[in-house]
C-alpha cells in the first residue's frame, strides 16, 4: 500500500486580512496552514476598521484606482492583477456579503459590518483546515532553524516548511500592530524603511480658545492647495477637522505623505485652504467690499462669503486685523488660508503606517530574496495609500499574491 505524502506546511504569522487571505489561497493549493497570532482573536484591526461602516474597497476605475499606492502604484498593480477590487467583491459574495457602492465611491458590506463577513470567514478557513494558534508572539527564526514564539506557557519552538509573515504596521498596538518585528526581519536580510505615521493628523498650534470651541467641527467643503517636493503645486478638494491638536480628516490623509515629507526635509509644512471654492478671489472681494453697516465681521463673512462658524474661528485665528478690514486682501486669505503644520500624529495614534520591508527585498512572489521559504504580505511592506478602501484592497492582495506564491515554492522546492 503506497503511504499518503504529508502536504507541506506553512505556518502564516499575523492574522489580520493579509495573513487570512495568504491563507485562503494557500490551503486551496493544497498545503497545510498554521496561522500564529499575538492577540487572543484574529482580525482585530480588521474589526475596528469596520465599527463605523467597513470600507472594504473601492469603485473607481483600476488605473485611477492604483495611482493612489504613489511611488509604489507599479507593484500594487501587480498585486491586483491577481486580485483586484472587483475580485474582492466577488469573494465577498461567496461568504454570503453582498456590497454596494456608495455616493463616494466607496464599497460597503450591505449591513455596513465587519464581524459577519469575519466570522463567515474564519468558519470557511477552519472547514478548509487551517489551525489557528493564538497567544503567540513571533520572536524570530524561520525555515532554517525553527520559528520561536512567546506563549502563556512559556517559549515554543515550531517547525514549518515556509513562513509567511503578516504582522502589520506600527499603527494601533494595543490590537497587536506594534512593529516590534523590525529588527528580526532586519536579522533575516530584509532592508526596511523606517515606519513612519500614515493617515494620520498633523499639528497645528491653535489657541486654547479655537480648541475649547471648534475642537471636533469639520470644515467642508476645502480645497487644499500644497507644493511637492519637485515644487509642483496640487490641488485637492474635500473635508477636514479642527481636532485639539490640530488637523486631520480624510482630506488631510489623502496628501498626508507629502505633508510629511515636507516636514522631514524642511521642518515645516504649510498647506493652504480654500475656504470658499464657490467662489473666485475676484467676486468674492467685490462681495466683500459691499458696504458693511452694523454688521460685525464674522457676519460679514458669514452672509458674503457663506463661511459657518467653524470657518469663521479659523479666519480670526490666523488672520492679523488689518487683513480682516481690507476686502481684497481678506478675499486672497480665505482663498489660500495658511495652516503651518508642526509634525505628525505619532505612530499609534494612525490609522495606518508608512515605511516597511523594502519591496527591492522582495521578489515578484514577495519572498525574501536574502531567506529563501519565508514571505512577508500586507501593511509591513513598504507602501502607503489613504483611506478610502485602498489600504484593505492591497492588503488583500498581497495576501493572494504571497499565498500563492509560498505554496507554489513549496510544490516546486520542498516537496517538488
């Protein structure tokens, strides 16, 4: 009787989207997978993410789509060739998750939640075989030795076949994304960028009176108007929030990268606001110079101009008095008000991190080229995006792209 050969092992590290996903498509290719986890439960951030609607992706075309990866929209693409917006969706459906698209654009689970499709997914991993094993931190090791965890029993030493780290970002670690695996990745051969704040906040120096006011009132609709690092200026609309320190908001986020590479090379950032974008300089101080009589300026500005109170507080907070009582010069600040920003949000206060392990580190299967069987998959590598569905989209996808490609390593390598 011919014995029955043992399906190569993988063991996946990090249980968020990424990890799951490498998962999925590595036990649908025929090999067995562990999934280690720090916390007590799988896709915590994952969850969190969903509390207030999960974004899973988004609807805009796939060449807009992928410009919003920047630097690193080439690699992305090629992620999502092998999975894409579209391809989530599609997956969502086979976990009983129906999607639309919202006005934004935005592609929400029909409840708006996260924990069923989770659950709905976790239930179809174990029916597939996939053993979970939580409460283990990742110390380091790999296929070469063994992978060495921290356990409420003590260390354990675990053999694997490949690994497939999926640990996160440096965002949020209190759910478990702590980066505190930087320096074993860097013991492995991984080059890795520094982590750096991501979809984050940046400091402004207000007044105690605009916080004790304005602290948590949005600004709608902006335009954003910043210069990159080659000195081109860009234009950006939408909406944003005074916060206690400063700013924040998905507007804010969307050009947080530049901003924060401003500050880097610089040590300082300023980021000019259109408070008024129905309006041109022009006729707005033609509407500003009409005759005031007894109304006081933030009236003023309130009828001529259409600027609420929240508005209003930030004209009088960086606006000195002679500005205010000349209407083409008032009409040119509310046109480009300048915020100087001091720094960013730090690291755990993000919604997500930039900087990781370099993709040059990397082949096309995202295996360590220095650590031939160990991969590495989701937010740990070097790429940012905004908010908007863009960060779970490629999570995803490098989840599929590193599954797949540990399992094909194994088939032809290990067990070929």
């Amino acid at each position: 009787m011919t014995q029955q050969k043992t399906p190569p092992r993988l063991a996946i590290i990090g249980g968020g989207p990424a990890g799951l996903m490498a998962a999925e498509a590595a036990v649908a290719a025929g090999v067995a997978v562990d999934v280690y986890d720090a916390m007590g439960s799988v896709g915590r951030k994952f969850l969190l993410a969903g509390k207030g609607g999960l974004n899973l992706t988004h609807g805009e075309p796939r060449a807009d789509f992928v410009r919003r990866y920047g630097e690193r929209q080439q690699a992305v693409a090629a992620w999502m060739a092998a999975f894409d917006a579209d391809a989530l969706r599609a997956w969502a459906r086979t976990l009983g998750v129906e999607t639309f698209v919202g006005s934004s654009g935005r592609v929400f689970p029909r409840d708006m939640k996260a924990a069923p499709l989770l659950r709905a997914w976790l239930r179809r991993l174990r029916e597939s075989g996939v053993r979970f094993h939580m409460h283990h931190r990742w110390l380091g090791g790999d296929v070469r030795d063994a992978l060495r965890f921290a356990t409420p029993a003590g260390k354990r030493d675990v053999q694997a076949d490949a690994v497939l780290l999926a640990l996160g970002g440096a965002s949020w670690p209190r759910l478990g994304s702590d980066g505190a695996w930087v320096d074993a990745l860097q013991r492995l051969g991984a080059a890795v960028a520094p982590l750096q704040p991501a979809n984050g906040g940046f400091d402004v120096r207000w007044s105690e009176h605009l916080v004790q006011r304005f602290a948590g009132a949005p600004l709608k609709p902006v335009v954003a108007h910043w210069r990159d690092r080659a000195g081109q200026d860009h234009a950006r609309q939408g909406e944003c929030v005074i916060s206690e320190y400063g700013i924040e908001g998905s507007l804010i986020y969307a050009i947080g990268a530049e901003l924060r590479e401003q500050l880097a090379t610089r040590g300082e950032a300023t980021l000019r606001l259109d408070l008024v974008p129905g309006y041109s300089e022009r006729v707005l101080a033609e509407r500003l110079a009409a005759p005031r009589g007894k109304h006081s300026i933030g009236d003023w500005l309130r009828r001529r101009a259409g600027l609420d109170g929240a508005k209003a507080a930030l004209v009088f907070e960086l606006t000195d008095k002679p500005t205010l009582a000349d209407p083409v010069a008032l009409a040119a600040q509310l046109k480009a008000l300048p915020l100087r920003l001091c720094a960013p949000r730090p690291l755990a206060e993000t919604i997500s991190t930039a900087g990781g392990v370099r993709l040059e580190s990397l082949d096309d299967a995202l295996m360590l080229r220095s650590r031939p069987g160990v991969f590495c998959a989701g937010e740990m590598l070097d790429w940012e995006a905004p908010t908007g569905g863009y960060l779970l989209t490629a999570c995803f996808a490098s989840g599929v792209v590193a599954g797949r490609g540990a399992a094909q390593w194994l088939r032809a390598g290990v067990h070929g």
